[in-house]
C-alpha cells in the first residue's frame, strides 16, 4: 500500500482508538470509567457530563421533546473533531448537535423528516441583533386579524386578543414565506413565536398549560382550564417574543463557522449530504414509539404552515421494525461518513430499562461497514455499587444516556 495512503488510514482508524481510551480513562469525581462486557457489547459507564456542568450557550435554550443536553454532543466534538470539521445530525430535532458543532466553529449539519426542525435551528446559527428584531416587532402590524370559525378552538389557549395578535403574526410570516421576501430577523422571530406558543409560566403566550414542547389538543385543555378554573390571560405578544430574543442571545452568535447544511427528509434517504462528507454523526433517533412529535408538534406546525398530517415522522411498536429502521438509517450514515469516523447513536431508557435498545442497534448494524465499539452509559446518581451500572438492573429512574460508538469501516 502507498505509504501516504497507510498513514492517512492510520490517522483515520485512530478516531474509535482514541475515543476509546478517553472513555476508559475518564474519571468522575475521582471515581474511574467501569468497563464491563455484557454479551458482545463493551460498556463503558460513568457520569460523562452532568447536568451541574457549566452552563449551556444561552442559543440552546429552546424546548424540544426528547431533545439531549448539549454536553452531549459537546464530549464528542470537543475530543474527537477540531475546527472546521463536520459534524452532522439526521435526527436533528431542536438541532442541538448541529448548534453545539457551529458554537465551536464546526460545520454543521442537520436533517430532520419535520420541516419545523429546520425553522427552530437554521436562525440560531447566524441570529441577528436585538435591536434589529425588536424594529421588525413594532413593524409587523398585529391588528385586523379574524377569528375564523376555524380558529375558535384555539381559544381554549389564548386570550382573544392575543389570539388576534398570533394571527396577524401568522398571517405575515406565511405572507412572507409566499413572496419569497422571508429574511433572517423573520426567520428568528418566527422560531422565536413557535417557541413561545404553549406553556406554563407568563413568559408563554398561552394559559397554564403542559410544558412548551407537548403542545395539548383544545379539548384536554378545556379540561386543564376547568380543572385548574382558568381562563387565558391578555399576553403580549411583541414583549415575550423580546424578552425571549433577549435571553437566547444572552451569550452572544455563534464564532465564525464553516456554512451550515440543514435538510428535510427521512435519515434514510438524505441526498442533499455529500458521500464521505461527516467527520462525526451525533444523534438521537425515535425511541420505538415512545414519543408522539406529531401532536406534541400540532400547534408548532399550524404556526408554521406545515401539515403536520404529511409528515413521515418514524414510530415503531414492533422492535423488528424499529431494528429495520435503525439499519437503513444506518446505511445512509455509511454513504455520508468518512472512513474512520464515528457515530454516537443515542438511544436513552425505554419500557423500563427492559427493552435494551443498544442490543437491537448493535445487532441490526451487523453486516454494515461499521465497527461496534461499545456503548456508553452517561449516569448520574451513578455509584460504583449500585448491581452494577444498571444495564440489567437500571428501573430506579436514573437519568442515563445509552449511547452506542461505532466506527465507521475504511473503504476495501
Ligand atoms: C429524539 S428526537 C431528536 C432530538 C434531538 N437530539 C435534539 O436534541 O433536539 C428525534 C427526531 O427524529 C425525527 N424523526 C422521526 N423520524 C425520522 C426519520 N425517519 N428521519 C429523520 N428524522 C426523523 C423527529 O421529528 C424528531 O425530531
């Protein structure tokens, strides 16, 4: 082999390697990485990132259903990528990896089946300047909006005049969209509304409602309205979708970064991202059906005109389907990674701790051009005695992550 080639593959190989002895060597508070095999899978287990860890940049700070921390794709990018490399997520959701990647001057990538992910990322990754989005808010004329028939069950959420206002907002948003004039401050105003829809304190624009990413139907909100004897209070629109603005840039943009990819489609099938393109795959998939983002997303999505109905989004009861699911996902993942690269796949607790979902990503990887490293087990709480870092024993309500490494094959 030329010996150009020989080094460079070296180089590439050593990503899994490296990884490897970072996870072994890791200590926590003093106490070491245990480093146990369970059928034919490493584990590796130990309080890998907390939540007591330094504050996240201010931009995360917008809420997803099952969205990860974004120390979690912070430890990989920080050890195993620098600067300009590119890390992507096809799983994308509120975008963290993608974020976290352009926060240390990454290049990131993101795909997601819901077009709504790409509406709550794409403005983090180059956000535009308070002041400028508070003159777009005095500019936006909030009046003379209707409530349609059509609109009326939102009542159960909004007062009717700030009904009016999201309206008005809707309605220029979409305006916008159609005449192809949307621009950036648009852009971030509108992530910033989708945001700010549902939730449970006066910085949301609805009543007392679940938390601001399981948006609820009307009818189980009339319920909450009944039971909590609640009716939605005036909000202002313009002042919350400051306030918000405010916070999220709290901590400044994103440094200079390579530019951004973020895409719409199924994992699977992501032509829009170059073969051999990522250095790092970071992601969170579907955790069998665990989660419904169709309706926790239904009021996000009307926001945003999008059919929520004509959204593919994946939900497997069967594991089969689901292990079915993972190996397509993951023959993309070999088109679009580079050789020696490496995929974090996390795939959190399900049914208990009873379904042990890294078992079934390992086995339907089997046969593709990956190496299955191990899995690691991000615990808190953990101790060293507890039988023992729970893989078969983890019902206690623990908050752990399972993340399965695998190295992606050099080319024969
Ligand atoms: C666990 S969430 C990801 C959350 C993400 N890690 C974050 O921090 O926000 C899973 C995501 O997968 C998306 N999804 C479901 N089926 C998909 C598919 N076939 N292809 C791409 N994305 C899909 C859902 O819309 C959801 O946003």
């Amino acid at each position: 082999m030329d010996m150009r080639l020989a080094t460079k593959r070296a180089q590439e190989a050593s990503a899994g390697a490296r990884l490897l002895d970072v996870l072994a060597r890791f200590t926590f508070n003093g106490a070491p990485t245990v480093c146990l095999r369970e059928g034919d899978l490493d584990y590796f287990v130990n309080e890998f990132w907390t939540a007591g860890q330094r504050q996240a940049h201010s931009l995360h700070e917008v809420s997803y259903r099952a969205c990860f921390k974004p120390q979690l794709p912070e430890f990989f990018i920080s050890r195993l990528t620098g600067p300009g490399a590119s890390v992507y997520d096809p799983f994308s959701g509120r975008g963290t990896t993608a974020l976290q990647a352009a926060l240390m001057g990454r290049r990131p990538l993101a795909n997601d089946v819901n077009p709504l992910s790409g509406l709550i990322l794409r403005p983090r990754l180059a956000p535009p300047e308070v002041e400028s989005v508070r003159e777009r808010l005095q500019a936006i004329a909030l009046n003379g909006a209707e409530i349609e028939a059509e609109h009326e069950p939102l009542l159960a959420f909004y007062h009717r005049e700030t009904l009016h206002h999201i309206l008005a907002l809707r309605s220029y948003l979409l305006g916008q969209e159609a005449s192809g004039a949307t621009d950036r401050i648009d852009e971030w105003i509108r992530m910033v509304a989708i945001n700010r829809l549902t939730g449970h304190s006066s910085g949301f624009l609805s009543v007392y409602t679940l938390p601001p990413n399981q948006a609820v139907s009307p009818g189980a909100q009339r319920r909450i309205n009944a039971a909590r004897c609640q009716t939605p209070p005036f909000r202002d629109l313009r002042a919350i979708i400051l306030k918000k603005t405010r916070a999220l840039l709290a901590d400044g943009g994103p440094p200079a970064h390579p530019g951004p990819l973020v895409v719409t489609g199924p994992a699977h099938r992501t032509p829009a991202v170059p073969d051999c393109a990522v250095d790092l795959l970071v992601t969170s998939p579907p955790f069998l059906d665990i989660v419904d983002y169709a309706s926790d997303n239904w009021l996000r999505c009307w926001f945003a005109g999008i059919d929520a109905n004509s959204v593919r989004i994946d939900r497997h009861r069967e594991i089969r389907a689901w292990e079915g699911f993972v190996r397509l996902s993951f023959l993309e993942f070999a088109r679009v990674m580079r050789p020696g690269g490496i995929v974090a796949f996390e795939v959190g607790e399900v049914r208990g701790g009873r379904v042990l979902l890294e078992r079934h990503v390992a086995s339907a990887i089997e046969g593709l051009p990956f190496r299955t490293l191990g899995v690691m087990l991000n615990r808190q709480e953990f101790t060293k005695t507890a039988n023992c870092w729970g893989v078969t024993n983890n019902r206690g309500g623990t908050n752990s992550n399972r993340i399965v490494i695998a190295e992606r094959s050099p080319c024969a």
